[in-house]
C-alpha cells in the first residue's frame, strides 16, 4: 500500500483549494474598495462603545502594562542571564510591574495575540493598537476581538484529549454562543452541553465519518474518538473557561445548577460576528490639514477616485520632499492599512518620489510595496506588477495586506482576500505563511478561521496559528 504524504488529504480535499486567483493588486485594492451600506445598529441595551471600550481596556489591562514596559525595556541595557545574580525579563517585569511570573507571562500572551505587540526575530516591538490605546476606542476594541478570537489559544486544552475532539469543540462553539446571545441571560451549562453534543454530531454527519467497520462498539464512544460525545464535558468546561478568560462571558454557581452569561463585550461580539460587520474610525474631516497619517486614515473608507483627489490636495498644500518623507514615516509604522494607503498617495507623486521609494527596498517590511511602486513606475501594467516579486515577498506582501484586512475590513473580504494568494492550495499556502516570518501571522490566522465558513478549511488555518503561535513545525 502506498504511503501519503501528511499534506495530501488537504491538499486533495476540493474545500482546502484556492480558486479563482486575483492579482496582488487586486487584493490591495480590496481594503479600499469597500461596500457604503451603513452599518446595523446593536441590539437594544447594547453599552455605548466607550462603555465596550473600556471594558475592553480593563479586560486587557495587565497586557497593556507588560506591552508598555516592554516597549520602554527594549531600549535599556539588558540584564545579564547567566551567573549567580541572573534576572531574566520575565523576573524583572514581575518586579517592575508588581506581578508573579505567570501573570508576567499570561499578560505577554495576551498582548502578542491582541496586537499590542509584535515579534520581529528575537526583538518585541509596540503594536500600533498599544500606539493608539488611550486614544481610539475601535483600536481597543478590535484588540479585544482579536483576542475574543483566539481564546482556544490563551487557556490550554485539556491533557489527554484527541487533537481531533478539540478542533470539532472550537468549531461548535459559535453554536452555543449564539444560544447564549438569543437567550439574553443566564443559561444552564447543562442545556449548552445538549446543545454542543448535537451541533458536533451535525458536524460528523456533514464530514461523513463514520467509525470504520473493525472498531469495537465501545471502542466508537471513547472519549477523543470520532463518534463518541463522552469527553465533551470536559470540552465545554474548557472552552466556557477559555472564554471566560477573555471577558466574553462568566460562569457563576447557581441553585439549579452551575450557569454561563455573555457579558456585554461578549454579547456585543457576538452580534458583530453574526451581522459580519467591522467596528471602524469614522474618517476624519479637513484632510488637507492633517498629519500624513490622520490624512490617510480619513481617506481609508474612500474609493479609489475620491481618495485620488484627497491625496493631490493633501500634497498640494506641501513641498513634495517633505510629504514624500512623511508618507514613508507612516508607511514604516505597525498598521498594514495605511502602509498600503501611503505607497497609493506615493503613486500620486510619481518621479519625485522616486529616489526615496527605490532606498526603501532594502527595508523588508516596504520591500514588496517598494517593487511594486517602481515596477508600476516603469509602466508595468497594475495587475502584471506583481510579477517582480519573489515567492517569498508576494507570501509577505499578502499576509500584510491579509492584517490590514484583519484590523478595517469586513469578514467576507477578508475570506475573499484568501483567493489572491500565490499558493494553489490552503496547504501550501500555511507553509510558505508560516516560513515567511510576518509578526501578525498569529492573528491574520486566527482571524481567517474565524471568518471563513468552511469548517474543513478553517480548522487547517486555526492549527496553523496554533503551531505559530506555539513554534511548533
């Protein structure tokens, strides 16, 4: 019998294949070009979002100090590690901050997988939200999100359990969410138990597995093994945990029994994932007046033509050497979105702009922008540009673009942004993903499993985090 190789069920499975690729320059186009409906309202007794904010902000607040410290730390000289009188950073930010060493590392977890953060080799550097923190509510918010998203990731599974069982929990787990939102209050863990039972046999029955004819009926309700519900318990209890962990419900005793409620970040959560919504910045007004990056931010929710037009006045009103230096500043910063909203403005000033465009290609994080820039500059056609590219830099180039969909965009163009990777297959596009490098990979994984509908493909994507997130191969 001839043996497979470990990636060819997913890359055979029709569900975990790439269709219809788009060009990278379409896919840029994707965080700008956006629909105008206007947003749904929340539900009635929904908090104002300065109320959700700070709730938010309370939620992450040890975070939020590690992320800071580390911020102002990684300028100092480091303590030495070796020797009798070795501190580790770990020991020091517990001392600096008034912490024991598990809430120290608690806090940093949280903080890389709230974007507060990020991991450029072996140096931690401030996200943009940690920039933004005390500023913008929808940074904090969609921080919480983030970290809403990745709970399976905070609070480790249980010990002894098939990979297998876990996946199929996360995956019914907006089921009981749901109920939790619709039932408006308290309800019985055991009601959320039936409920979790039933939607992972629903999953089951829609994978088609059944237990292979050899196996012995008792053998077929063991606990981990596919067919089997006694484990689930032990399941809930940990994802209603897990949940617990990020803020989005809390488990209280009761008379009849032990019971879940969302609280209002989760119920608020919750209703943003069902109406697939984003939680934006309204654009500012009197963009000419505006900082580089306040004017790009204003010009986020524009379509191409009217951003254009922002762009020209903007530069207008400056020296170009001084507006091509502050879009580059902006562009050198934490948020993908206005990275790839500078290089569109650099677009609008064409040839003075090229000196300074072309010494940002040793950069690596404007490498893949820069190229482009001077490819379209020497009249490469738009959605034939990407060709000057590496296999490498496009993988860069879309998990960049993939984060600033992540941070402004809606669910489904983030789904859609799926289509205009290189890689033919899902497969071979976490590989080359996970070898790339890019410090919000963690997150824009995260975030596509969340949004995706497929549950074959979107579990392959949250296993990716996880070995990311953990180091693993």
């Amino acid at each position: 019998m001839t043996s497979r190789k470990p990636d060819e069920p997913l890359a055979r499975n029709s569900r975990l294949r790439l269709v219809r690729p788009r060009s990278l320059a379409t896919a840029r186009r994707a965080v700008t070009t956006r629909r105008t409906r206007p947003a749904p309202r929340p539900p009635e007794g929904t908090p104002p979002r300065a109320e959700l904010a700070r709730q938010a902000r309370h939620v992450l607040a040890d975070a939020v100090r590690i992320a800071r410290w580390a911020a102002v730390e990684r300028g100092a000289e480091a303590a030495p590690r070796t020797g009798a009188g070795a501190v580790t950073p770990q020991e020091r930010a517990a001392a600096a901050l008034d912490l024991t060493p598990g809430q120290v590392r608690a806090g940093w977890d949280r903080a890389r997988l709230a974007g507060l953060i990020e991991l450029h080799g072996d140096t931690a550097r401030p996200g943009w939200r940690l920039h933004a923190w005390d500023r913008d509510d929808s940074a904090v918010l969609r921080g919480w999100v983030a970290l809403f998203d990745a709970w399976s990731l905070v609070h480790p599974a249980p010990e002894g359990v098939e990979p297998s069982a876990v996946a199929e929990v996360v995956e019914a787990v907006p089921q009981v969410l749901s109920l939790l939102q619709l039932s408006q209050g308290p309800v019985l863990v055991p009601a959320l138990l039936d409920l979790l039972g039933q939607r992972v046999e629903e999953l089951r029955e829609e994978r088609c597995e059944v237990p292979p004819a050899e196996q012995a009926p008792e053998a077929a309700g063991a606990p981990g093994v596919s067919g089997g519900t006694d484990g689930l318990p032990a399941l809930l209890d940990w994802a209603l945990e897990g949940l617990a962990a990020v803020g989005a419900l809390t488990l209280d005793p009761g008379a009849e029994g032990r019971h879940a409620t969302l609280t209002p970040l989760g119920n608020w959560a919750v209703w943003v994932k069902l109406e697939q919504i984003c939680v934006a910045a309204q654009s500012p007004a009197g963009n000419i007046e505006q900082s580089a990056e306040d004017m790009l931010r204003g010009c986020a929710r524009l379509t191409p033509g009217p951003a254009r037009a922002e762009y020209r006045a903007w530069l207008a009103a400056r020296t170009l050497s001084s507006a091509v230096t502050e879009l580059l500043a902006v562009a050198r910063g934490e948020d993908a979105l206005l990275r790839g909203l500078a290089f569109e403005a650099l677009r609008v000033v064409g040839a003075p702009a090229e000196a300074e465009v072309r010494a940002t290609v040793a950069e690596p994080s404007l490498r893949p922008y820069a190229l482009l820039w001077l490819a379209e500059y020497d009249g490469a056609d738009p959605d034939d540009a990407q060709e000057v590219l590496t296999r490498e830099e496009a993988t860069w180039l879309w998990v960049d673009t993939a984060a600033a969909v992540a941070d402004h965009g809606e669910s489904a163009l983030l789904v859609r942004h799926l289509d205009s990777a290189v890689q033919g297959t899902v497969p071979a596009l976490l590989d080359e993903v996970r070898a790339v490098g890019h410090p919000r990979t963690v997150q824009v994984l995260v975030a596509l499993a969340a949004a995706h509908p497929d549950p074959a493909l979107a579990k392959a994507v949250r296993r990716a985090a996880f070995q990311v997130h953990t180091g693993g191969a």
